[in-house]
C-alpha cells in the first residue's frame, strides 16, 4: 500500500510558513513605522528643507566659503527672515484685535440693535453684558477650561519648540554633509544607475 498520497505535500507547509513569516514581517514594520513615525515625518522634513536651501550654501562654497559656515549663514538668513516674517504677521494680528476690543462695544450695539429690529425682540446691551460676566455663565466656563488647559498647551508649545529645533539640526547635517552623503549613498549603486 502507498501511504506517500495521504501525506501533506512539502511547498504546502513551505507556503504556510511563509505566508506566516510574511504576515509577522509586516506586522512588526507595521509596529515600528507607527512607533517611528515622528522621527520619520522629522527626517522628511529635514530633507525637504535642505534640498530647498542647498543651493544657496553651494553658491557661498563656490564663491571659497567653507560648507559649514555657508550652512550656517544660510540658515541663519532663513531664520531671521522667518522671525521677521512672524513678527510682521504677529503684530498684525495683535493690532487687528486690539482695535477689535476697542470697537466690541459699538459693535454690540450695532448687533443688539439690528436683532431687536429684525426680529421683534427687545434685548439690551446691559442684558448681554450680564450675561457675559455671570460667574456661572457659558464665557466664564470657557474661560476656566482654557486655564484648566494651559499647562497641556505650553507642554504642547515646548514639544513644538524642541521639534523645531531637531528639524533645524538634521536639515543642517543634510546640508553640510550633503555631497558626502549623496557619494556615500551613490557608491553602493551600480555605476550604470
């Protein structure tokens, strides 16, 4: 009698294993690229800015300035712009709304005024303002959550600030070491590639 036919083929529990190994392959990168998946957003990043301001720093290193120090002036140029840029926009904003608060009063009359016309109601201003300053009224909630929530937000601001900090520091060593790095990586191509 063959016994040989009631026995499982070999490429069957090969492809078993196989299908298995696979499945925890991509379930461990799937860990790793979700555990990694800051340091990775801050690479791209990084890169991204370096190819955008490379070619400044290759003008100054052509012009006899030496690849650091070009790195430098470059992104201490960047920087200094982009401050000034939030400066200009800050200030902007801080005037919009302060002359927003100098003429809330005028606008709530203005307010007040047109919903008592338009829909037959006889609200006043001095209502509103009570409602407003009600210690147990809707502002005064907002306004205790937003305390309650400071500390989450300047932890969230100093996560920010370290991040922008890292990202300055990577975009940096990709751009004063980037024809090393682009030699190192192009030597382990095929020179026809």
């Amino acid at each position: 009698m063959d016994t040989t036919s009631n026995r499982i083929p070999k490429w069957i529990v090969r492809a078993i294993f196989v299908f298995w190994g696979v499945y925890f392959g991509f379930f461990v990168l799937g860990g790793a690229l979700s555990l990694l998946r800051g340091f990775l957003t801050t690479l791209l990043i990084a890169i991204f800015l370096s190819f955008a301001l490379e070619p400044a720093v290759n003008f100054l290193a052509r012009r006899g300035m030496r690849r650091g120090l070009a790195t430098g002036f470059v992104m201490l140029g960047v920087g200094v712009t982009s401050l000034v840029f939030m400066v200009a926009i800050g200030s902007l904003v801080f005037s919009e709304f302060s002359s927003f608060l100098d003429d809330a009063p005028k606008q709530a009359d203005k307010a007040v005024n047109w919903v008592n016309r338009n829909f037959d109601t006889e609200f006043s201003v001095d209502q509103l303002q009570e409602q407003i300053s009600d210690k147990d009224g809707p502002l005064q909630e907002i306004a205790t959550k937003l305390a309650q929530n400071a500390l989450s937000v300047g932890t969230t601001a100093l996560g920010g600030f370290f991040q922008f900090l890292t990202v300055g520091l990577f975009t940096f060593y990709f751009i004063a070491d980037g024809p090393r790095l682009r030699k190192t990586l192009c030597s382990l191509l095929p020179p026809d590639r």
